[in-house]
C-alpha cells in the first residue's frame, strides 16, 4: 500500500494507543499499516476499531486485545441471532406464515428458512432449555 508521501507502507500487527476524552486506551494486535518515512499509521475500514473502543471506552478498560474483541462480538452476534430464530420458531409455530414474520426481522422468508434449517438443533436444545428453565420457575414460586 501507497502512502501518501509517495513511501511503500509497511504492514504490521501490534499495539496502538487511542485517546478517547482523555483517557488512553491501547488496541493489541491491531492490523495495521505504517510508514517509517511519515510515522503515520492507517488501517482496514473493514476493522470494527470504532466499535472496540466504544467498548473498551464504557467497560473502563484501559487495554483491548483486538482478537478477543472480534470472538466476544461473533459470539454476541451469534446469540442475538439465535434468540431472534427462537422467537421467529414460535411464531411459526403457533401457526403464522412465514411471510408474515419475515416482515418483522432484517431478513426474507428464504433467509429465514435457511437460518431456522442450520440453526434447528441449536435453536432446539435452546428452547428445551428454555422451557425448563420456566418449568423449575413454576416450581419455585408454588414451594
């Protein structure tokens, strides 16, 4: 990649440190690239860094490793996802279409097909647990 200066920059994987309001917060192992002639630093705008920040910034934490963050947000993601297909599983089974609850989310009735098929044992063993969970609460609030 080209910098600016008209210098090759480098690419590297290490540490940078951020100043948010004054309180300082390092990224590690952030991808990123750097030029020795101009000592400047740019990096992927695919890279969620905003968003790690954010994160480090309201969670009081002074360091981030970039890579734990993306595994913590995947991960989050991935619940949401389920949690949205177990209500979406409910929905069709009580009997509405498809269609109609495509409507309601960010995907077509296809996407959703799709996501209920290879998500169906998760989303299964979720629900399972689920409805146990409100069976024990049942339980505890006649005891």
């Amino acid at each position: 990649m080209e910098c600016i200066c008209g210098k090759t920059k480098e690419f590297r994987i290490g540490s940078n440190q951020f100043l948010i309001n004054e309180k300082k917060i390092v990224i590690h192992n952030l991808p990123h690239f750097f030029c020795s002639q101009c000592n400047k630093e740019s990096y992927d705008p695919k890279l969620p860094i905003d968003d790690a920040l954010k994160y480090a910034y309201e969670n009081n934490e002074s360091e981030l490793d970039l890579q734990r963050y993306l595994d913590y947000a995947s991960a989050y993601e991935k619940a949401f996802e389920i949690g949205v297909l177990m209500v979406v599983r409910r929905m069709l089974d009580s009997g509405i279409n498809i269609d109609e609850v495509a409507k309601h989310t960010i995907y077509s009735p296809e996407e959703l097909e799709q996501l209920l098929q290879d998500n169906a044992d998760l989303i299964r063993e979720r629900m399972q647990c689920h409805r146990q969970r409100q069976q024990r609460e049942v339980i505890e609030k006649k005891e």
